[in-house]
C-alpha cells in the first residue's frame, strides 16, 4: 500500500552513548518531488547525511558520528509510492584517546570521551592555565580533541587582589627556575600571610618582600637558600613581592640557551646556542615529530629560550603511508601501546606495484590487527588476527593495503615495527620484507 499525500514525517532515533548507527534500506521507492532527509544529530539542524527521493537510497548504508539520527519525510500532493523500510542498528562508536591531565593540574568535569563530548581542566593553586580550558571530542572518520591538552605553569610575576590565602611559586616550580629572571607579585589582601614553602641558590637568589610598592614602602624581608622564613606580616592591606633570581657574580650570568637535547627515537642537526642560532629535528623511520622542526635560540633582555619548544617523536596511532617502502609501529613503539585503541593505516605504493608485508606478535585473543587488500575497510578481508600463529608473508593484489589495529582495555605489550616493500607487478618474487617485532615479557594491566 502506498503512503498518503501531503505528508510530514519526523523519526528521532537515539541509542545508548557512545554508540553509533548503521542504517540502511531494505526498501525504497518514492514518488519524484518526495524526499527522504537524514540528519547526522537530534534535530534538523545537524549536519546532512543526505536527501533521496525515487530509488537512490536503495541499498546504501549510512552512519552517525553520535548515538543520534533525525530522519524527515516529505510528500508532496501527487502521486505517491510503496515508500520505505529501513533498518537501523547500533554499534560501538571509535572514541577520542584520553588525553591524560596537565602535569599540576586536574580535570573540572569529563563528559566521555565520544563524538561532540567534553573535556574540561584546571590547575592547582599557584599555576596559571596556557591553553584551551576545555577540549572536544570532534566528529569524522579519526576521533581528535579539538585543540591540544593545556599545561599548568608557574609564572614569573602575577597579581592576587581579594583572596584571604594563596600560592606563590617561582617560575616553573617545583623545578629550577631559569637564569636572568625578575619577577613581581603584587599581593593585595589582610595582614597575616606566611611562606610555606620557599628555597633559592644561597647567595646569588634572593627573595625580598615589601610593605607596599618597593619604591615607596619598607622592606620587611630579605631571604635567601632554603630556610623558611618566619611569618611576614604586612601592615597595610597591600604587600609587594619582588623575586630577583640569579644575582650573580660578574660572569655567571647565562648568555646562551641551554641544550635542547636529542628527542627519543630520532636526531639533532645543529649545535650552535647562541641567539640567532637555530636547530633542526629529524624522526627515525616509521615515528612523527610532534612539534617545529626547526627551533631558534632567542634573547629577550637577560632571558634565552628556545623558540618553538623542542619537539618529541612518537610512534603515531594510524595515518597514510605512502612510498615504495616504509615502517608501521604500534603507537607508542617500543614501549606499551595504549588500552582501548582503535588505529588504523592505508599503505599505498605506486599503481604498478603490489605490497606484501609479514609481521606482527600481538597479545594473544584479546588485540585485534584486521588486514584488507584495498585502500579501506570495505574491500575484501584477508584476515582478522590476535595470535602468534600468523601467515609468514601477506601481499595485496593491488597497490593498496589497509590496516586496522584494536587494542582492548587489558593487557597491552610492545606491539610491532613492520617495515613494508613494494614490488613491481610480476616481480613479487624479488620482494624483500624485513620484519622486527618485540612483545614485553610482562604485561601492563
């Protein structure tokens, strides 16, 4: 039986959080000028999966990036047809990787860690938050946070104004503190405030405190090494606090940038430390630098630092590999890949070459490595594996492999370091794949 003229049709669907939806029609046949619109979210104006009307959405399989889908359908005052049956099921959405709390810092509140759900921080007492305060988890194929985990640092200098107690720490506290710094805190609340804590280099690092600004009022104090001061009390509503770090003998002070050291799994090219001097970093095979890789050495008055920060090497959770040859290694290679890991890699060579690949020793039925000859999860399936017992060689049939590794929130182990060839069409028999693969001996729970 056909459906009616005229009609306004609106269906929410919502599963459990964290979940996704698969829809798909078993059936669909509707008059020209009747449409069928999806919506990837709760309501209309979420983004548009897609408008069918005749026969178009026959077959298709669509997918929400959230636990939400909102349909509407449209018919219009001629002719109509049998319409739709469509089915939908749920299925476990990839997630955005916990992204970890700022080193003196903490989380305010934690939605999830699932598509449009949030992240938010703040720092303990003393610390100034740098960056984003909170971070989303965006939608699309690869979950991300929308902007990069905030730090938690203590600064040169500040204002407090109202607040009966509080923090003061030196700049980058609990760690040393740079050469050539002088910072100022101006401290405006009751008298009765104390040091808790308090240690500089005996002799060249000197903390004063005023009873008001320096230039006005009296100095209640003049401190130095690693002896607790008694409580300083202030007479006035307002105390001035003045660190001046490193007063130095003539010729100590710093005139170059500290050594911005070699990162983990890859190398330095350059030595010069003096303003205007710059560096560069280079990745060993199959890891990704995280960062500039190019930094300079700047001066700012007695102040040098390296600007960009030195960057890291990691071994990346998925990507596009491309090139005759290359690496794949487990994310965080060679130490323990992370729990509850979904990565995923599209190796493609030259379109007159094939791949061929043997590796991996993966924990045993619980981390899965889904291997498809094709550049995505669609094509065909060569294997599902979470054993030792692996294939010696694995080729493609054609220029593409897809790789898709998921880690459970059990044990975790090394992983893999894959090293990959491609070879000429008609030639795979020359092909020479090099494999180097290391499991810890203990797990990580």
């Amino acid at each position: 039986m056909n459906y009616d003229n005229s009609h306004e049709c609106v269906y929410s669907i919502q599963v459990q959080t964290g979940k996704g939806i698969n829809i798909t029609a078993s059936t669909f046949q509707l008059a020209q000028g009747d449409i069928l619109k999806l919506y990837d979210g709760k309501d209309g104006t979420a983004p548009l999966l897609g408008t069918y009307t005749g026969t178009l959405m026959q077959g298709l399989f669509l997918t929400s990036t959230s636990n939400f889908l909102w349909l509407e359908f449209y018919s219009d005052q001629d002719s109509t047809a049998a319409g739709f049956r469509l089915i939908y099921h749920c299925f476990e959405l990839s997630h955005c990787d916990d992204p970890g709390v700022p080193q003196f810092g903490f989380k305010t509140s934690d939605q999830g860690h699932f598509a449009g759900s949030s992240i938010a921080f703040g720092c303990e007492k003393g610390y100034t938050l740098h960056g984003s305060a909170t971070l989303k988890c965006m939608t699309g194929e690869r979950r991300a946070w929308d902007n990069n985990l905030p730090s938690c640092i203590a600064e040169c200098g500040g204002s407090f104004k109202g607040q009966s107690t509080g923090r003061i720490l030196s700049p980058g506290y609990p760690f040393p503190y740079d050469n050539n710094l002088r910072c100022t805190w101006i401290i405006e609340v009751s008298s009765g405030n104390i040091f808790l804590a308090f240690d500089t280099e005996a002799s060249h690092d000197i903390l004063k405190v005023w009873d008001g600004p320096p230039e006005n009022e009296m100095s209640l104090k003049e401190v130095s090494g690693s002896l607790l001061p008694e409580g300083i009390h202030s007479t006035l509503n307002t105390s001035h606090v003045c660190v001046y770090v490193c007063v130095c003998p003539s010729g100590s002070l710093a005139t170059a940038c500290r050594d911005p050291g070699i990162p983990m799994n890859g190398s330095r090219n350059g030595e010069g430390r003096e303003p205007g001097d710059s560096v560069t970093f280079s990745c060993d095979p199959g890891y990704e630098l995280q960062g500039e890789s190019k930094i300079t050495c700047i001066q700012e008055e007695n102040r040098y630092y390296w600007q960009p920060s030195p960057p890291s090497c990691i071994a990346p959770c998925g990507g596009n590999v491309t090139g005759s040859s290359g690496f794949i290694l487990s994310p965080n290679y060679p130490h323990p890949y992370p729990h509850s890991k979904d990565c995923d890699w599209l190796i493609a060579v030259h379109s007159d070459y094939v791949i061929s690949l043997a590796f991996i020793s993966i924990e045993p039925n619980y981390d899965f490595l889904y291997i498809y000859d094709g550049p995505d999860s669609s094509a065909h399936l060569i294997g599902s594996f979470q054993d030792s017992k692996l294939p010696e060689k694995i080729e493609s049939t054609s220029n593409f492999m897809y790789l898709a590794f998921r880690s459970d929130g059990s044990v975790s182990y090394a992983g893999f370091h894959l090293e990959y060839k491609g070879t000429l069409i008609g030639n795979a028999k020359c092909m020479c794949v090099f494999l180097y693969a290391e499991v810890l001996e203990q797990g990580i729970y």
